[in-house]
C-alpha cells in the first residue's frame, strides 16, 4: 500500500516555514512515500503557500524520495502550456519525484479576481488537460480552437517519468469523472464529505468506458490518523480531534450563512473518517478500507488539516513508521494512460 502526507499548512496562518521543511525531511527519512500540499490564493494573512509548484521546488531540493503531489491544481486558473512547462521542470529537477492532482476549482472568489467565468470551467479544463499530455507527450503541439490557440509549441524539459508525470484527478461531478474515467486516470478522494459519494460515479464511468480498473486501485483515499501506544490514548485524542472538527464545521457553515451540520459522533468519525488506535488496529483498520474501495493509496492527514500541531503530527508519524510501514508492502504508482494507450500496459514505479 502506498502512504503518503497531507493536511500540512492548513491551520489559517502564515506559519513557520523552516519547521515545515524539517517535517517534510523527517518524512523522508522515515519512509512515507509523497506529501501533497492543497492550492488556494488570495489569503494575505491566511495562505502562506498559494503558489503549489514553488513549495514543491524546495521540498523535492530538501529530500531524497519523497514524492511531491499537488492537490489541486485549479487548471481553469492556468495557460496548459506554461503550467505543462513548470511540471516538466520540477519534474526534470526531481529526478522524476512528482505527481499532479488537477481539478476544476470550486472558490468563486479566485475567478472572480481573475476574470474567469466559472461558467467556462468545463471547458477550461477539459482542454488544458488535453494540451498539457500533448505538450508532455508530443515534441510539438498545437490547438486551433478553444480557450488557447497557438501552433507548433515546443514544451519542455521533457519529463523524466513516462510518458508523463502521473495525473490524478479531483472531482464529483459525472462530467469530470467522466475525464478520469475516460483518460484512466485515478481520482484524488475527499475526505469531508469522504469518498462514499465519488466511487459509485467513479465505477460507473469505467464500466460506461469500457477501461480497466487499475485507476481504482491508483486513487488516493484520505484519512485523519490518530495513533497511539494504548488503544485507550487513541481514543481520547480522538475526542479532543473532534471537538474541533465539529466547531470548525459549525464555524464555517456560519461565515457561509448556512445551517450548522449536525455535530459528528465518535462511532461516525471512527467508521467513516479516521484511522485510529494502536498500530495494530492502524494496520487492520487500513487493510480493511482498500479491501472495501479497491483503493489501494491513502493521504495520512496527521495534522487534521492544522487542528492538530505539527508536534503532535510528527510524534504520530515516527510511531505508524515505525510500526506500521513495515508491515504493508510497497504500492506501484499507477501513472495512468491516454486514450492512444488503453490496450497497452500503465507505466508505474514502485514506492515504499
């Protein structure tokens, strides 16, 4: 199984960017396999990294293995050829350590600063992410039509990994899963509200297109991870995790103007949200959900997306890589294919 980071820089404040970095290089030392950070903009006081590719450059500078995930790149926001470019290029500076989550962007406030109809999204980004795979895949591309139009662009540095950096896409909608299923790529899985609402339309499309079922085992399910020496221990830090999950939900319905969900319970956040107790029920506890998904990746939210601090977060890594790691064998990266390469065989590379 393939177990990677998320949920890091989170908390609503601009943070320590140097204790960040030493985080991230203590998980590469411990043997996760990515860490994926999220893309938002326009928060001066709030969002210390809105530029997604800048922070992969010096996290990839700092490691050695970690992978590096970008979870999402809005594309609508983007010209596909200058962001093909810098993906080939963190990709070329990696030595090939760099996967790309993509989707269709959900805060009007950024297209609205930008000057982009959210009504133009769709197409937006189903030709973006067409040009970006031509221009990674191609010596040269064109588009005729469209958004963009341009002729005989050379993108490059070519990337390292083939025949591109692996693509994951973020979406509920049957239109954007619908890309997913249509390009055999895997889907990047929510957590709030969980994946229980992406993986019937996800099976639904890839039995409409006829394509294999390796993009479910390549996505990434996500899971807040609580783990402790007692079963006991676990527990009570559950509690205290949701209590401040439920008033930040409460909290966020309220500056939206909306009612309040009704607060979750420990029997719901357990069964459908968190990873938690001992290392041996971690361990039990992950075997269970890729047997019930058919995913076979998970996104470790250690830090709660910032409810928890990164002390605590990284007391909780060295713990699961210590005990846990060990015990799950290594995960091929599924890289996808385009639909020139549906009979051929995805191109992966193994993590530990």
């Amino acid at each position: 199984m393939r177990v990677d980071l998320a949920g890091f820089a989170r908390e609503g404040a601009l943070g320590d960017h140097k204790a960040l970095m030493r985080l991230v290089e203590r998980a590469d030392v411990l043997g996760f396999g990515g860490i994926w950070f999220n893309e938002f903009h326009f928060g001066r006081e709030t969002l210390p990294y809105p530029s997604t590719l800048l922070l992969g450059a010096d996290i990839l500078a700092r490691t050695e293995r970690l992978r590096f995930g970008t979870s999402i790149l809005v594309l609508p926001l983007y010209h596909p050829l200058l962001l093909a470019e810098q993906i080939a290029q963190l990709d070329f500076q990696s030595g090939g350590r760099v996967d790309v989550g993509i989707g269709r962007g959900t805060e009007p406030s950024t297209f609205t600063a930008l000057q982009i109809s959210r009504n133009d999204a769709p197409r937006r980004f189903n030709e973006a992410l067409r040009i970006m795979i031509d221009a990674w895949t191609n010596p040269r591309c064109s588009a005729e039509a469209g958004p963009w139009t341009f002729s005989d662009v050379a993108v490059g540095p070519p990337p390292v990994q083939k025949p591109h950096p692996p693509v994951y896409i973020a979406g509920v909608s049957e239109e954007t899963v619908d890309v997913a299923a249509q390009y055999g790529f895997p889907l990047l899985l929510s957590l709030e509200p969980n994946e229980a609402r992406q993986l019937p339309v996800f099976n639904a499309a890839l039995e409409r297109q006829g394509a294999s079922r390796a993009p479910l085992a390549g996505s990434s399910l996500s899971r807040y991870v609580v783990i402790a020496a007692t079963r006991a221990q676990a527990e009570r830090r559950v509690d205290t995790l949701l209590g401040k999950l439920n008033a930040r939900r409460t909290a966020r319905a309220l500056e939206r103007g909306t009612t309040p969900p009704v607060p979750r319970d420990r029997a719901t956040m357990l069964a459908d949200f968190t990873i938690a107790g001992t290392p041996e029920d971690c361990h039990a506890q992950l075997r269970a959900l890729s047997e019930r998904t058919g995913s076979s990746s998970i996104r470790c939210l250690f830090s709660a997306n910032g409810l928890m601090s990164n002390d605590v977060a990284l007391e909780g890594m060295e713990l699961f890589a210590k005990e846990v790691l060990p015990t799950l064998k290594p995960q091929k990266i599924y890289h996808g294919l385009t639909n020139d390469d549906h009979n051929s065989e995805p191109a992966t590379q193994e993590v530990r």
